[in-house]
C-alpha cells in the first residue's frame, strides 16, 4: 500500500516539465516499478530521469538514477558498466561521499552474482 500511495504522488507531478521535475517523476515512478516487480518498466522509467538529469546538467541527480538503474539490473555485466559510469560522474563531481557510496554499491551487486 505504501508503494502504490508513493506512485501515486510521483504521478501526480506533470510530465513535460522542468528536468527536475521530470527526473523526481520519472526515478520515483521507476524505483516504485522496481519494488513492484515490473523490472522492465522500472527500466525504462531509470532511464528516462538518467536523461531527464542530463537534460539540466544535473550530474548528482544523474549519478542517482544511473545508481538505481544498476540496482534494477542486479548483477550482471551491464550494471558493472553503469556504475562504472555514475563513478566517472562523481569523480568529475569530486564528490567522496558519493563516490564511496557508489563503490560500496558495486561491491553489493558483485557479491551478488557470486554463487
């Protein structure tokens, strides 16, 4: 129940706005697909706030969603690579708190796929 309340306020911001508002839509909406087990929607709805991001130059907010994509992938090659990416990103942020977090994240996804 808390899911569908969280999609609900997620999908009451309008589409077509500011690209801040459109990744809170968009990475909101795809992490509650995620929890709800729709993994392909949830896929694509990360991928459009990684471009919503984009779109404003909002490079902390893209590292998010390029995180939450990966974690939507789980363990697999192309999670690797995405995280790989969102690392790039906050290094060119200089941000160590992000950096480390995004590390931790990739170890979690690694350990993972070790059976």
């Amino acid at each position: 129940a808390c899911v569908e309340r969280a999609m609900a306020m997620y999908e009451a911001i309008p589409a077509g706005g500011p690209p801040f508002a459109g990744f809170r839509r968009e990475h909101g909406r795809a992490w509650c697909h995620w929890r709800l087990g729709n993994d392909e929607l949830a896929k694509r709805l990360a991928q459009a706030a990684v471009s919503h991001a984009g779109d404003g130059g909002l490079v902390r907010l893209r590292v998010q969603a390029l995180k939450l994509l990966a974690n939507i992938l789980g363990p697999s090659d192309e999670a690797h690579v995405i995280l790989e990416r969102a690392s790039r990103l906050a290094e060119s942020l200089r941000d160590e708190e992000l950096l480390a977090g995004l590390k931790r994240h990739g170890q979690e996804i690694l350990e993972a796929s070790t059976p």
